[in-house]
C-alpha cells in the first residue's frame, strides 16, 4: 500500500500506525502539517484552507497546516474540542543527517495533560482522572501535569457516586476509563445540567491490572513498597494511579520528575458538595454565563498569586469537617484581621512571587525554558520576607507556614551562575549561559568573538592592502563569508582572491584564511548552540532534583495567600469569626448573603437572623411572596457553613455554626431533555439523592419541592418531604415554599417552625421589606410580580379577577358562577375551584379523637363509622361535580364552543 509512496510519507505512515486515535501534526520545515482524514478534522475545527498533497506516482491526498511558530494557538482549539494530538518533530539536524531527516512524535497532547502556559487558565487547575474498579471496591486518582499534583482516593462497591463528585468537584478535564465501564459511567458525568464535559479515554484494560500498576508506582518513585504514601493494601486506587502514570509516561515522553509521590485522600473527611449544590449555591461559577463573576469565589478572591487562586477554588470546593482543623485557619484569619499592617506586609511580599507551582512544574517536565529559570530564580529571591512576616505572627499555623517555606539558596545560586538575567526565549538560541560556568564554552565564545573580530577588521585591511576603496566583506548562508569587487575594479584583484561567485555588477571572492576563520566562526557557534542545550538541559535537571522542596515552599506560599485572602475580605467586609462546635446547629444574628450583599450599594442588603437546632428548630417552613428573598434567605445560610468550614469568617453580627457533614441545595427547576428527564422528574431525582444522603449533621435548602406537577401531587409530595426530613433524618432544613399549607406542619411536628419574609402593602403596591419573622406568610403576591415582569394590562386585570374568585370559591359555593370576560371575549369561563377545601367534618373528628383511650371494640366500631361517612361525602361530591360538568357543558354549547374552562 505504502510502496508507491515518497519516503517521507512512507515515514509518515509508520509514525502514524503507531499512534492510532490521534492527530498527527508532521514537522516539515517551518509547519506543522495534517494529512488524509487528520487534515479534514483539523480544517473543519480550526477553520484553516483545506489543500492536497501529492505523496507519489500523481497520487493525491487531502492535506493542511500551520505554522510552526503558532502551533500553541491551534493545539489550544484542538485539545478543547476533545482531540488527542501527537507532535511529530525534526529529531535530528537536517544538516546533519543522511537522506531523510529522522523525526518522532515527541508528546502528545490530550485535554488533561496540557502544559503549555499559554493554554493553562492561570487560577484553575487542569486535572486527567483514572477510575478504576477492583473486583467490588472502586479506586480513582487525579493528577495535574502542570503543577505535579498527584492524590488518589479509595471507596466502597457503594460510594461510585462520591468518586464521581469528586471526579466533578476537581473539573476533571479528561478521564481514563477501562472500555466496560464507560457506558456506566459517562452518562453520569456529561449530563447536560453539569457544565463542561469531561472527556472520556478508553484505556486498555491489561493496562489496569494492580500489579502491573504497582510496579510502574514503584519504578517512578523508586521506592519499594507504597506503604509510604498510604495505598498498600488498596488494590482498587492502586489500579488507578498507576495507570494513570503509565499514561503520562507514554504521552509526555519526559520524566516526569515533578510527580514526587502520590497522595492518598480520605473524601469522607470533607464536607461534601454535590456539583448541583455547588452549581445552585453559584459557589465557583455563577448560572448566567459559568464565570467566577457573581459566584463565592468572586467575592472571596483577593488572592495575589497563581497559586493562591488555585488552592481557593479547592478549599471551597471542598470544605472542611475537622473542627480543630477549621479553628486553626480561623486563628490564623483573626490573627491577620487583627494586624493590618501584617496582613498587608505579607500581601506585598506574595504579590511579585511568580507561580512556583507551574514553573516547578515545567522543570520537572522537561520543557522549563530559559526565562522559566530566571522567574524561578528571582521568585526564590523574594521569599524571605514572606517567611518573616508569618515568623513574626501568633498564630500557630502562620507560624507553621513560615518554616515550611525554604529560601533554596543552592537553587538560586545555581541559577544565578549558569542563566543570563536576560535569557533569548528560543530554545535553540545561544546566549542563555552566562560566562564563566563552563569552561569549554568560554573557550568557543572566545573563538568565535576572535574569529568575528577578525572578519570585522578584514574590510579595512583589504581595501588598505589592494587600494580598492569600494571593497566590503559580506555573509550569505549559501557561500558563508565573502569580499565582494566591483567590476571597474576587478583589475586591482591580488592572486590570492578565489572567485566564488559572478553577478551582474561584481564578483565575489575568497581567501584561504577567510575560510579558515569562517570555520572557526561557524564551528564554534554550532558547538556553542549544542553546549547551551547540553548545559541548560543539566541545570533543569540538578533543580528537578529539589521539586519536592520547592513544591512544599509553594504550597505554603498559597496556603499563605488563601489564608491573607480570607482576612482582607473579612476585614473590608464586615465579616466575625463563626463560632465552631461539633453540635448540629446553626445560630445567625445578622446574617448577610456574601455574593448578593456585594452586588448591592453599601449598606442596602437587609440582615436576618436564623436558628436552626435540630434538637428543637430542625425545619423551617420559608414562606413569602415571590421576589422577597426567600431564596436569599435559604442559599445565606449554605453560603455562611461553606465559608466558616472552608476557614474564613462570616458576613454576619454573630454566628454559631455546628460542623455539617454534607450540604445539599435543590433550587431551581431544570430539565435534561437530552437524557428524556422532565423537569418534575429531575426534581424529584434531586431531592430522592437528599434523602437517600443526607444524615443528621447535614444542611439542607429544598426551595420549590413539588411545584414541577399539579397542585395537589406537589404538595402532597411536599408535605411528605417535610415530615421524612423531621422523623426520619432530623437534619438542619430551609423549606421554601408557595404551599401555604405546609404551615400546618408546625403545629403537628413539634421541630417544624414557620417563618416568613414580610411585605407592606400600601393599595395595590407592594413594598418588598425582606425581613424575616417568625410566623407563616397568608399571600404569595404573584400578581404583583407579573405586573413588575412586563405582563400586559389586560392579564393582569383578568389574574385579579379570577384570584377573587378563587378565594371567593375555597369558601364559599361559587364554583358555578361565571367569571368576567377578558376585552374582546364573548363570555368568561367556568371556574373550578383549585384550592384545598377546609377540613371535613370526618377529617376533624378524626384529629380529635383519643385513640390511646379506645378499646380495640370501640376503636374498630368508630372506624367503620368514619368510613361510611367518608364514603357518603364523596359520592355527594361525585354528584355535584357531574352536575357542573353538564352545566359547564351547556354553557359551552350556548357560546358556540368558544369559552375554555380556567384549568
């Protein structure tokens, strides 16, 4: 197939059967070039010109490409769309080499391992994922390539759900997956309600066996057994990390030497946030546009480091369950509010530190570019008065921080030696070592700077030697060094000269010496540019050598900036130290929503107090009318346990929160038409997720249960909800809801409480006051709202009218009665009343009876009479509504079939 094919393509093809499933950029020349089926799919995506290619005997075939010097730009829109990429570069000088240039696909890119600076968000992680699955017991590990991340985590035949969280909490970017259980899992993972998708890899699946994963762990980290790093005896995580490695050993081609071990993570010792909760609080990304604006993040980040805006990102994402934990970080919060001059001294030394992470990171891969050392190196300059600004705290663990944090003196003085301050950006490029450090390249620099002081003194000599005034030296690459003679003045040419070339007006010459220096030159130069990379190369490795260090230093540097990030915020804020405890409540004088309070004038947000208990004050029923801020009120307080459990103080007067185990947050509607779900349906998908989850130490917002069906299903559904939340979980729980009648709930649950957000009427105006009070709220002023919403006049006045009769009906026979017509109708429509209907007699003699005084005799007799009375009302009620229905009927036939019923 291949033989008629020019050798080049014929190498092409054998590079390419090597790395099935990706696009192979070829180097020729100065572009990267795509051929067959890669050159179509790259057209179409980046929106280039599709060409062709002859590749032998008049054979053609589609081709694109792009130039080299730009190729980061459409790796970018690549990798985005989910394409594996395989760059294929020159691995030889083609100067050098015999016949065809030999090349090799030198990495490959795939979502989760992108490196390249100019393709990584600068405050967000960019993270590849393996799950594994070990007879029952499931392992995942998460690995971010650019800052040597590398953690992994073990769960039960039962706890997918959690790892899959996780798999969501951490924005995985691409997850590696043995073929069977992709079907499993995806589905699970790119629902459209959850953001960007992650991409999903097919690993073979001999790939995953847990000794074959064991030995590739203990290779890298030359260790000999992975007791160390926690994973002995966990087959399951044990199978995803190694994998995960050996996939990184085969795309990266490099050594990977930042991944210094991996960390074993414990996710039940975090409070858990499901990607709806964390999507419905708008804790990261807000639901408008899926940027930071308007999200806890975006309040929260005065970070003045990369690296800080990275570790943020994680701790709210996962907050903190352990109580002296959480107190440690608030000590260090209350100790920076208190010393505004600390806190701001240690802002000021953070803000020019460069991002150590990433650039340890690109050492540690290999790919650290001269100027990468130079901003590491002057990074490192600036970290001791980070350490003694923390030295000098009293807060244990700033005090802590300080002596995580190593100066690197034989880093910077390694660097210091061997880089220039102002290094070329181009690899290849000489000038990157400073002299002095190698002796053999002074030695060249030497003869080159000779050899080319030389060839600057040769035009003076020359002109001097053979009197032609009009004689210059020049350099081409084709002829290298040349005396250039006019004709008029070729006559006064000395024997020596050796022509070498003839134009139209001159002619060019050499000399024997000219040539000697000229290999002197060009000699030295090609062994200097080799020497810098050889030298270079070796400085990268002697600092790979101290990642581990340096990795320690810049985690203590962002948790640093976290931690002063946290005490600004609170300090310019307004914000108090919550007051931790291990008892499930939650005490809130003055509680302030952190997001929506910023969004609004200074002082313009209106403060509430909240209790919850779930010894006494478990539920509390939120009524009120639309647009009053019940929803405010609900998501406030999720808000306030996420910040005081991630260690940051609280907007608020006072605050007594008791560490929850899980938050959970279903607000909002939302479909999936994509997977067929109905809006009801991943409503109720969402709150079964609560239930079947949530403990006793959990916080739970259920805003709207039931109102995706009909009336009376909703609020059955509804009611039911609430009762299970207080018998059976007995969790902290914020219920908003229009169901006015889930207010009786408080008077039959003795952990159910009302409250409500107020309003003033002032006539047919609505004053929103958004205080929240105790007691239940009587009207949802729906109305209203629609009238604020735009709803034009005539609807509304018709809402009006058939709200009066609404309530009109639910207490008195009016349903046969005929409502106004609305401008330009013939007739109004027969009103049935929706409202639940007052208590029956039967219902109310049930509710009082004493049954703990009734003998089974008695008990049996009252219950048969109850039935039979209950049976006799619903047939009168059978016949009164058949006889509406004929009425209705009637009326419809007398209006010629044009009125419609209100439903």
């Amino acid at each position: 197939m291949t033989a008629d094919l020019t050798p080049m393509m014929r190498q092409y093809h054998e590079l390419k059967a090597r790395h099935p499933g990706t696009l192979l950029l070829f180097r020729l020349g100065d572009f990267y070039e795509l051929f067959y089926e890669d050159a179509e799919v790259a057209a179409r995506v980046l929106e280039i010109t599709l060409t062709s290619r002859e590749v032998g005997k008049g054979r053609r075939v589609p081709m694109c490409g792009v130039p080299y010097h730009a190729v980061t730009g459409y790796l970018a829109r690549l990798v985005e769309r989910g394409y594996r990429v395989a760059l294929c570069d020159q691995v030889e000088d083609p100067r050098k080499a015999r016949g065809l240039v030999r090349r090799e696909v030198t990495r490959i890119i795939t979502p989760g391992t992108v490196i390249e600076e100019a393709l990584l968000p600068p405050r967000a992680g960019v993270y590849l994922a393996a799950l594994a699955r070990v007879e029952d017991r499931w392992g995942l590990a998460w690995a971010d390539l650019s800052t040597g991340e590398f953690a992994a985590a073990d769960a039960g035949p039962s706890e997918l759900p959690m790892l899959l969280e996780e798999v969501e909490r951490i924005g995985a970017r691409e997850l590696l997956l043995a073929p069977e259980l992709r079907e499993a899992v995806e589905g699970r993972l790119n629902a459209p309600s959850r953001g960007s998708p992650v991409h999903v890899t097919e690993v073979d699946g001999w790939r995953w066996e847990p000794g074959r994963a064991e030995r590739a762990l203990r290779e890298h980290f030359r260790v000999h057994g992975l007791e160390g790093f926690g994973l002995a005896g966990l087959p399951a995580a044990v199978s995803a990390a190694g994998t995960l490695l050996q996939y990184l050993q085969e795309t990266q081609r490099s050594p990977l030497a930042h991944l210094q071990g991996v960390r074993l993570l414990a996710l039940d010792r975090y409070l858990a946030l499901d990607a709806g909760t964390r999507r419905n609080l708008e804790i990261l990304t807000n639901l408008r546009d899926g940027s930071a604006r308007r999200t806890l993040l975006g309040v929260l980040d005065r970070t003045v480091t990369a690296m800080g805006a990275r570790l943020l990102r994680t701790w709210l994402a996962r907050p903190l369950r352990d109580l002296e934990a959480i107190r440690e970080r608030h000590d260090a919060v209350a100790d920076l509010v208190a010393h505004p001059a600390r806190r701001e001294a240690l802002r000021e030394a953070l803000r020019p530190i460069a991002d150590l992470e990433r650039l340890v990171g690109r050492i540690g891969h290999g790919s650290a570019t001269p100027r990468d050392l130079v901003a590491l190196r002057a990074s490192l300059e600036r970290l001791a008065p980070v350490r003694e600004v923390l030295d000098a705290a009293t807060a244990p663990l700033l005090r802590a921080l300080a002596a995580q944090i190593d100066l690197h003196p034989e880093v910077t003085d390694l660097i210091r030696r061997a880089i220039v301050d102002d290094p070329p950006a181009a690899l290849r490029e000489t000038g990157i070592i400073r002299d002095g450090y190698d002796a053999e390249l002074d030695a060249l620099r030497t003869a080159a700077r000779d050899g080319k002081a030389w060839i600057a003194g040769l035009e003076a000599a020359e002109r001097a030697r053979t009197g032609i005034r009009s004689l210059r030296v020049g350099f081409n690459k084709v002829f290298g060094y040349y005396l250039e003679v006019s004709r008029p003045n070729l006559h006064l040419v000395p024997p020596d000269y050796i022509r070498k070339q003839t134009l139209t007006q001159a002619e060019r010459f050499i000399t024997a010496e000219m040539k000697e220096r000229e290999a002197q030159i060009l000699g030295a130069e090609e062994r200097m540019a080799d020497l810098e990379a050889r030298l270079l190369d070796g400085v990268r490795r002697q600092v790979a050598v101290h990642a581990p260090a340096l990795q320690a230093t810049a985690g203590a540097l962002a948790r640093a900036d976290v931690l002063a990030a946290f005490a600004e915020v609170a300090a310019t804020r307004g914000y108090v130290r919550p007051e931790m405890t291990e008892a499930p409540v939650l005490r809130v004088r003055a509680g302030r929503h952190p997001v929506v309070e910023e969004a609004l004038p200074a002082g313009a947000f209106v403060p509430n107090d909240l209790e919850l208990d779930v010894e006494e004050r478990a539920v509390l029923i939120v009524t009120g009318p639309n647009m009053a801020g019940k929803s405010v009120y609900c998501r406030q307080a999720a808000l306030l346990v996420i910040l005081a459990q991630a260690g940051s103080f609280v907007p608020a007067e006072h605050a007594v929160i008791g560490v929850a185990d899980r938050v959970f947050a279903r607000v909002g509607a939302s479909d999936d038409t994509a997977m067929g779900r109905s809006t009801f349906l991943v409503e109720m998908q969402e709150t079964a997720a609560i239930l079947q989850g949530a403990t006793r130490r959990s916080l739970i917002i259920l805003d709207e249960v039931g109102r995706g069906t009909s009336t009376y299903d909703g609020m059955s559904l509804a009611w039911a909800v609430v009762e299970y939340l207080h018998d059976v979980i007995g969790a902290r729980t914020l219920f908003a809801t229009h169901f006015h009648e889930l207010t009786e709930l408080a008077a039959l649950l003795p952990r159910v409480h009302n409250v409500n957000v107020l309003v003033q009427e002032e006539g047919e105006e609505v004053v929103f006051l958004h205080r929240v009070v105790p007691g239940a709220a009587d009207r949802s002023y729906g109305i209203h709202v629609a009238r604020l919403a735009g709803i034009p006049q005539p609807v509304i006045a018709q809402a009006r009218r058939v709200l009066a009769h609404l309530e009109a009906a639910s207490v008195g026979p009016a349903a046969d009665t005929f409502l106004p017509p609305l401008p330009g109708r013939a007739r109004g429509a027969l009103q049935i009343p929706l409202p639940l209907q007052v208590p029956s007699p039967v219902e109310e003699e049930l509710l009082s009876l004493a049954v703990e005084t009734l003998s089974p005799l008695e008990a049996l007799n009252k219950l048969s009479e109850l039935r039979e009375r209950a049976r006799a009302a619903r047939e009168g009620q059978g016949r009164a509504a058949g006889h509406a229905e004929r009425a209705g009927h009637a009326d419809e036939r007398r209006a010629g079939g044009g009125a419609r019923r209100v439903q």
